[in-house]
C-alpha cells in the first residue's frame, strides 16, 4: 500500500460518509429553522364578537347618514337610508381593505384610498373593487339597532 | 512629540496602522465636469448617519403598541426639550435620504457608472434602495395616526395580492390578519434591528466596492483619457475631497435644520381602526409612482386581477433594474443606447406619476 492510498480512502466510502455526515447537519439545521419559522406566523386569535352585536342605539343616527360600529375585530357600517330604512355592511373595502364611509351627497358607500364605490346593497359599481361588501341583517329590538350575520340558507 | 502622534506611533508599532490607511491615503477622485455627482453617495451616507443618531434619541422615549405609541410620540413632540426638533430631523432626513439615494442611483445611471467592474456596487447599492424604502414604510407606522394605518393596511393588502406567497407573507407583515397592535411591534423591530442589521452589512459592503475599483469616469472621458493621459486630472480623496465632502454634510445639515424648524413634522390624528379611512388619502411621496400607475390599471385585465399583475410587474421591473449592469457593454465604443433611453424614460415616469398622483384627487 502506498502512501498516496493511505491518504485517500475509497471514493464510495468517502462518499457515503459525507452523504450521512451533510444530510445529518442539514436535518439538524432544520431542525432548528423549523420553531423560527412557526414562531414567525403569529398564532390565530378567535373572534370573539360572535354573530350579534348592537351597534347603535336609534337616536344616534339621523336618516341619510352612516356610521362605523365595531362588529367583532372588524369595522362595519350602519345605515340610515333616506327612506329611514337600515343597512348594515362590512366596512371592509374588498380592494385593499380601508375602511369605507357613507357618502350622504351620493346614496353610495365611497372607499376614499382608491376611489371605489358601492351601491347600499353593498355591490362594487365603480373604481377597483373586485367583490360586493359583505351584507348583514339589521333588526330592532327596543331602541337598539342589533347587527347579525346573515343566517346561511 | 505631540499627544496625538505618540497615540499614531503606539497604533502603528502594534497594528501597522500606517500600511492599513495607505489605500485611503492613495485614494483618488477624477477631476472634471461631473464630478460634482459624485457628493451624492456621501451624502446619503450622512443623511443615514442621522438616521441612526436620531433614531437612537427617540428610542429614549418611544414606546411601541397601539395604546401607546402615539401618545409617547405626542410626548416626545410637546414635553420633551427639543424632541419636536430630533423628531422633525428624523423625518426630514428621512425623506431628504430616499431623495438623494435616488439622485445617486440615477446619476450613477446616465454617467454609466455600473459598467464593469462595478456590476456588484450597483446591485449593492440597488438593494440598499429598496432596505431605504423599507425604512421609510416601517417608520412610517410608528407613530400610530390615521394616515400611517391606512397607509400600512393598503401597503401590507398590496403584498397579500402576489401569488401563493403573498397572503402568508401578508398575515407575517401583519402579525394577523388584520393592522393591529401587533403589526406596529413587528414593524419597530424591523425598523429598529432588523433592517439597521442589514443596511449596515451592505453599506459597509458598498463602500468596499467603491474603493476597490475606483471613481468611475464617464465612457466618453474614460476614450479621451485613455488616448491622452495627460488630460487626466484627479484630486485626492484625503483632505481634498473628504473637505469638500464635509462641507456639502454641514450644508445638508444646515437644510435639515432649516427645515425641521420651519416645517416641524405633524403628527397627525391617532389611528383609529374603527374609523373611515379620511378623504385625499394617499402613501408618501416615495410610493406614489407606484400607488398612482396601480390606480390606473383597471380591476380586471383579461382574466388576471388588475393589482395582481401591477404588483408582479412591479416586481419583474425591479428584479431587471437589479440586474441592469449585466445588460450592459464595457467597452465605450459598445455601450448600449437603450440602457440611456430607459434612464431617461424611468426618470421621466417616476417623475411624472409623483406628480401626477400628487395633483390627482
């Protein structure tokens, strides 16, 4: 045996062993990306807002006008329309999510960030949007102004 | 002997301190009519400088969190002794720096400066750009007012449009699925640690590969130098030019001055999320070109959403612009035309929607 094959050990072998060596290392360094990779997506907090909320008492809102109610985590918008009917909506532009407002000079639901405009059922008639605004069901109780999701057929 | 040559001499016997400043000592600047471009990268630096010291000031008294930080602010801008002063410099500079980053980028761009060997230093320096920009979207937030929450909730909805990635990427951005308090705590640690982290590798990275090839010398002087050598005319780096450098900071920092304390920064109205988004909305100057050109494209283009194909163009735009050197030739004689004409045509686009989206309703 010469000294130039004492210093090189069979290729397969050498191979092998690398082979186990490296995938060793890198399942470890999996191992350790993996919690910082789940520690990044922030855990999932529930809504707790349910399916009702009040949103206004009757004496806050004048006909033709609309304000922000919080329905859950999210804003949503209560009507009164000018033939003082109710309407409630999410107040959530389906564009790139800023909050919309009533807009009394116009009957319409106006998003101020890009110009998008729904009608009081909530469909996108104008600008960017690219889906109607959620609808929820308004009822009265007393003079409360209950929001509920709308019951699934 | 003087105190500070003992303190050069004791240096230099133990790190040979005299052979570690050569190259700077050597260091030249070409002489001639555009040299006056060549302040604009120092200037940034300085302006970054600023950055890094202000920013440290206010983090004396800042406190992140929705319940928090625009009352902390408040405080910094009516209690604090001069805080209206370190925090309208903070904003200023800010802007002042994506100005002249641009400014760099571009006069780097018509006087051809990224033509090897200096392909590395522009996407360094391209890079560095986009980290300003994100600088200036994270900081934006911090002070927790309407303006700054719409802004990130459009922002952070403009990620969540690219495919797949976008929408987790979006809820990362985010800290949830919504702008909450959680989004303003990740974006004061991306703001304050972990893109200070990465511009500070880069730029010292940047600065590396400036000094390693040399000032670049426009193509049409490089030809008549080249053929004449005793045309050339170069000043030294030190003091001649880190002179002239210093006194273009000091009147940077004069202009700061200047307009920090006739135009100190608003603060604006706290973030409310449940309020209407406020009428005339619109992102800081530095994003309108993209803002106003994502406006124009209409919501449906054949069967892609208009937004998804404005940010994935964005996104293709800016990759191409990353990699512009390797489209270009070294030799003079070979440099291409259409890299100048779309210099000029980039220059005249984002120059004219910024303003067209600054006069649009």
């Amino acid at each position: 045996m010469t000294a130039n094959q004492l210093s090189q050990p069979e290729p397969a072998r050498r191979r092998l062993i690398a082979f186990f060596l490296g995938g060793g290392l890198l399942a470890s360094f999996a191992s350790f990306l993996y919690p910082v990779l789940r520690y990044l997506v922030p855990p999932a907090v529930a809504d707790l807002g349910g399916d009702e909320v009040v949103a206004a008492k009757v004496s806050e809102l004048k006909p033709n006008s609309g304000m922000i109610f919080r329905f859950g985590s999210r804003p949503g918008l209560l009507i009164m329309t000018s033939d003082d009917t109710y309407r409630a909506l999410s107040a959530t532009c389906t564009h790139l999510g800023c909050t919309v407002q009533y807009r009394s000079d116009l009957h319409e639901i106006w998003c101020p960030c890009h110009n998008g405009i729904y009608d009081l059922n909530g469909r996108n008639i104008s600008g960017p949007p690219p889906r109607p605004l959620d609808v929820f069901d308004v009822h009265l109780r007393g003079d409360e102004i209950v929001v509920s999701r709308k019951r699934e057929a | 002997m003087t105190l500070f040559a003992a303190i050069r001499r004791w240096l230099d016997e133990r790190f040979d301190w005299d052979d570690l400043l050569a190259p700077l000592r050597h260091k030249t600047v070409p002489t001639h009519r555009l040299s006056y471009w060549y302040f604009l990268g120092g200037i940034t630096l300085f302006l970054f400088v600023i950055q890094v010291l202000t920013g440290i000031l206010l983090l004396l008294y800042y406190r992140p969190g929705a319940n928090e930080a625009f009352e902390s602010v408040q405080y910094i801008m009516t209690r604090v002794r001069f805080g209206w002063l370190i925090r309208s410099i903070h904003s200023w500079s800010a802007n002042l720096m994506i100005f002249t980053a641009f400014a760099h980028m571009f006069s780097v761009l018509f006087l051809k400066a990224y033509r090897k060997p200096r392909e590395l230093t522009w996407v360094s320096g391209v890079l560095l750009l986009f980290l300003v920009m994100g600088f200036g979207f994270s900081g934006y937030l911090l002070p927790w007012n309407t303006l700054a929450f719409f802004a990130t909730t459009v922002g952070t909805a403009i990620t969540g449009q690219v495919p797949i990635v976008g929408r987790p990427l979006m809820i990362f951005l985010r800290g949830g699925p919504q702008v909450t308090g959680a989004t303003l705590t990740r974006f004061f640690g991306f703001h304050v640690a972990v893109l200070p982290g990465i511009a500070t590798v880069l730029i010292l990275l940047h600065l590396l590969l400036v000094q390693r090839p040399g000032m670049s010398i426009p193509p049409k002087l490089e030809v008549q130098w080249t053929a004449n050598p005793s045309a050339r005319r170069e000043m030294k780096f030190f003091p001649n030019f880190m002179l002239r450098e210093l006194m273009a900071w000091y009147a940077a920092l004069g202009v700061l001055g200047v307009l920090a304390a006739l135009f100190p920064w608003n603060l604006g109205v706290k973030a409310d999320p449940f309020a209407s988004a406020p009428a005339g909305i619109k992102p800081e100057w530095y994003f309108l070109f993209m803002f106003q050109t994502l406006k124009l494209i209409p919501s449906k283009v054949w069967f892609i959403d208009g937004e998804v194909l404005g940010v994935l163009g964005f996104g293709l735009v800016g990759l191409l612009w990353l990699l512009l050197p390797f489209f270009e030739s070294d030799q003079p004689a070979h440099m291409k035309r259409w890299i100048t004409g779309l210099a000029v045509f980039a220059l005249a686009y984002v120059a004219g929607m910024t303003v067209y989206g600054y006069l649009a309703k």
